[in-house]
C-alpha cells in the first residue's frame, strides 16, 4: 500500500497551495518558538521572574489571537494569497525585531507586533489547503501541513542551540527575518484558490461577515469548536514554553539542569513525535474516525502529561517525550478539517480564524499560569494543570455534530 500516492497524484496547483501553507505555518512554528529556548537566557540577561517570561508568553498568544480573527476575515475578503503573504511578513520583520529589545516592555511590544503576523497564518492556510484538496484526501493534506509546525519546532531548537553556542540571544531573533523570503515565492507560484475567486465576483451581500458566525445553525458549532480549541491551546501552550526552561534550568531555580546537548536531543525527539502524530491523525482519522481519535488522542496526552510532570530521568524523558508528543499535538489536524467543513467558502476562513483564535485567545493565560504556578508550586503543578485541560477539551467533543466530507 503506497501512503503517499494520494500526493502524487495530486494536482501541480494542490501540490503548491499545500507547500505554501506547509511553509509558512512551519516558518509560523519557528519564528514564535524562537522564544521559549533563549527565554532562561532573556530572563537573565533582561532580569525577568518567571511570571514576567510567561506574560510574554501570554501577550503574544492574546496578539496572535487578534491577528488571527482579522486575518481570517481578511482572507475571505480580500483572498487566501494576499493574506498569507502579509502574515508571514510580519511575524519575520517583528521576530527579528526581538533582539533589538532593551527590556520588558519593548519587548512584549515586539513580541505583541509579532503576534499578529503569527495569528494570520493558520487559518489561511488551512482554508486554502480545504479549497483546492478533494474530500477524500482532505484529511491527510491538512494532517500534513499541521505536521510542519513539528518541523518549525525542531529547527528552531537546532538554530538556537547552534546559534547560541557562538552568539547571544539576540542574534538568534535575527535569525528570525528569513521566513519573509517566502513571501516573494508565494507571490509569483502559488495561485488563488478557485472557492475564492468564483466567489469573489458574487454580490458584497455574499461576504464574510461575524454576524453570521453566531447565526443558527452555526451558534451551537462555532461555541464548541472555540472552547474546545481554548482548552487545547490552555494545554499546549502552558505545557510547550515551558519545557525547554524545565529541562535547562537548574535544581535549584526548579528545574532538572540538563545540559544544552541532551535538552536539545530531547527536544528535536518531541518534534519527531510531533511530526508523525499530526501525520497519523489524517491517516488514523480515515480509517476509524474523526470523533473517535481525536478524543483518544486528549485522554492519550492528559496521561502522558501526568506521567512527565512526575519523571525526571533523561533516559526515561527520551522516550516519553516523543509519545506525548505524539498525542498531545496530532488533533490539532483534526481541528483543521471539522472547522474547514464545518462553515462554507464565504466565511470559511472567518470561521476559522475565530474559533482556532478566540480559543487561542481564552488560553493566552496558560503561560502566565503555568509560570506562576512554577514559582510558587514547581513545575509538575503547572504541568497537572495542563493535563486537566486536555482532559476538559476531550468533553467537548460530546457538543459537536458530524460534519460533511463534501462541505469544502
């Protein structure tokens, strides 16, 4: 059986729109998770507490979420192609800017500015890639371009581990502006979606509008959908910046002190998981279920999160942290296709935009959270937390309908 026919076959104009998407939510993963491996050394350099690292954290969460819901509207507005290449514009230009910052408060305003480039891209992208890929492999394109976020995660770890071993911090936000390259190959390969453009030359009373999103029988979906993907943002983002701190810091400041090398190996391992988990689901998803696997997957991370918060052997960590990986991040590509399905081409990229970033929205006080918690209780009391709300996103599933394979 050849589990990649689906992609070769495919279309040259499906190809690209999956590999611009692919990109720019990678370079998304990479530019946004610079700052959780130089944060010790930011906080060192810049005098921050814990908490004040996780406010960062928070501020650029709560932009991202603005940025998000502006550019999803955008995108229906103003098309796919356009709006994509502005958020990866941003993010690049703002990312570079952090290292240029002489304090707390320039940099949670860099760190905000950027935040609006990041927010804009998943859901442009993920309604592209819906746009131009069939039902029946719908699943799998969007598993595969989540699955970037991996990548952009691992290169990240790999650039501030290289970087920093010759450089400062800052040197490794420089690093940063290379995504806005990728603006200029968008621009002269990637084609607009087909969806868009037909519905472009109908009446302006056919567009995008918000009210629409809190209309029967959009109400009930639109609500769930959202805080289902808070309490898996609340999850992710509380438990992911915080982890390469856990591993780098000492014993004494809360952590485990791993060395650079083994903090690194562990991290790219995660990616790994990561990767094949976003993957998997697209696969896993076909064959038994959308519903079905993606509550798996939440119950699957709410234990193995327990399990880290409780482990502190890095042997015991290479292994488990590739299989948390694995669950705690492969049902964001279920996210992608129910939402994708769930609102038509009009306010596709609305919908979205404001579900995946409202939720990201509610959440932005998980790494505020998990940092206060870390300095008043530890780290495995701000991981528990994080395997609740996994938990908690699980139940949500209960709120929603089956979508149709054929609503793209």
């Amino acid at each position: 059986m050849n589990l990649t026919a689906w992609l070769t076959t495919a279309s040259p104009h499906s190809r690209r729109a999956l590999l611009a998407a692919s990109l720019g939510w990678m370079l998304d993963s990479f530019d946004i998770m610079l700052f959780a491996f130089v944060l010790p050394h930011v906080m060192a350099d810049l005098h921050l507490s814990k908490a004040s690292g996780g406010l960062l954290g928070s501020f650029t969460l709560i932009a991202a979420a603005i940025g998000g819901i502006l550019f999803g509207l955008a995108a229906d507005r103003f098309g796919r192609i356009r709006a994509l290449i502005a958020s990866v514009c941003i993010y690049a230009v703002f990312t570079a800017c952090c290292g240029l910052a002489v304090g707390f408060i320039s940099l949670a305003i860099f760190r905000i500015l950027l935040g609006f480039g990041v927010g804009g891209e998943w859901a442009t992208g993920s309604a592209l890639v819906c746009e131009t890929w069939p039902a029946k492999h719908r699943d799998k394109a969007l598993a595969l371009m989540q699955s970037a976020f991996a990548i952009g995660y691992g290169l990240a770890a790999l650039v501030a581990f290289v970087v920093l071993h010759f450089f400062t911090w800052r040197i490794v936000f420089f690093v940063g502006l290379a995504p806005a390259l990728l603006s200029f190959w968008i621009a002269n390969h990637v084609p607009e979606s087909e969806d868009w453009k037909n519905l472009s030359t109908q009446p302006q009373t056919t567009r995008a509008s918000f009210a629409d999103l809190f209309k029967p029988p959009l109400l009930g979906r639109t609500t769930a959908l959202t805080l289902m993907n808070a309490c898996c943002m609340f999850a992710w983002w509380g438990f992911n910046l915080w982890v390469p701190s856990y591993f780098s810091l000492s014993a004494a400041r809360g952590g485990i002190g791993f060395s650079a090398q083994t903090m690194t190996a562990i991290i790219v391992v995660m990616q790994i998981g990561m990767w094949l988990g976003y993957v998997s689901f697209g696969y896993l998803a076909t064959a038994f279920g959308r519903r079905r696997v993606y509550v798996t997957f939440l119950i699957s991370a709410a234990a193995l999160t327990f399990l880290f918060a409780t482990t502190r052997s890095p042997l015991v960590l290479l292994f488990l942290c590739p299989c948390l990986a694995f669950t705690a991040t492969g049902y964001f590509s279920g996210f992608a296709a129910v939402s994708a399905e769930t609102y038509p081409t009009r306010i596709r990229a609305t919908g979205q935009g404001f579900t995946y970033n409202l939720g990201r929205l509610a959440s932005a006080i998980a790494p505020f959270a998990a940092g206060s918690l870390a300095d008043r209780h530890g780290f495995p009391a701000a991981f528990h937390l994080q395997a609740a709300a996994f938990l908690v996103a699980a139940a949500f599933w209960i709120f929603l309908p089956r979508t149709s394979d054929n609503a793209c």
